[in-house]
C-alpha cells in the first residue's frame, strides 16, 4: 500500500514539472502590435473596443435565458405524470404555467420585448 502512494506521488510531482516546464518554455518573449490589438479581419479598428453594449440585447438574452429554463424544468414535471395523483399534477402544472405567462405578460406590457424604442 505504501509503495503505490509513494509511486503515485512520484507520478503526480513529474506531471507537475513537466507542466511548469511547459509553460515556461512555451511563453512569447517578444510583444507584437498587431497580435495584442483586437482583431478586425485584417483591418485596423475604427473606434474604441469598449463601445457601450446594449442593455435591451441584454435584457432580451436574459428573458430567453429564463424561459428556455422553464422549458427544461417542465420535462421532469412530465415524466412525474405516471407516480403522481393526477388532480395534484394538473394544479401543479397550471400554476407553473400561469407564473410564465404572468411573467411573458409583464415583459410585454413593460415593453422588454419590443425591440425598437
């Protein structure tokens, strides 16, 4: 037992020499203009990289971020279908159902989904 925890932590500080070489070895010494700027298919930037993102794309990302999450919680809740009483399932489901319509509803009526202001 001894010998394979000492064979094994032998095998463990040669890995981590040779990643350490590696990395030294592997380093560019030399910094070049046109490899540390962003690229733009060939051509210089024209403005700054940190243009301002837009908050409505975020928010339109976030949106889709949540629903397709309900979509993944709503395929146990089917699979449930067959150990579970069927009047408990269908409240459960209505009222999952309702909470994101309820939430499609307020988005729309807080005008998120409108994607020209």
């Amino acid at each position: 037992m001894k010998m394979i925890f000492f064979m094994s932590s032998i095998i463990l500080f040669i890995c981590n020499i040779l990643i350490i070489l590696s990395s030294i070895v592997s380093k560019k010494s030399f910094i070049d203009r046109e490899k540390s700027s962003p690229f733009e298919c060939g051509f210089d930037p024209k403005s700054s990289a940190r243009m301002p993102f837009s908050l409505h794309f975020f928010l339109i990302a976030v949106i889709f971020l949540i629903f397709d999450v309900e979509i993944t919680l709503l395929i146990p809740i089917i699979m449930t279908l067959k150990i579970s009483n069927m009047i408990n399932f269908n409240i459960i489901i209505f009222f999952f159902i309702f909470i994101l319509l309820f939430g499609l509803y307020y988005e729309w009526k807080q005008g998120a989904l409108n994607w020209t202001k």
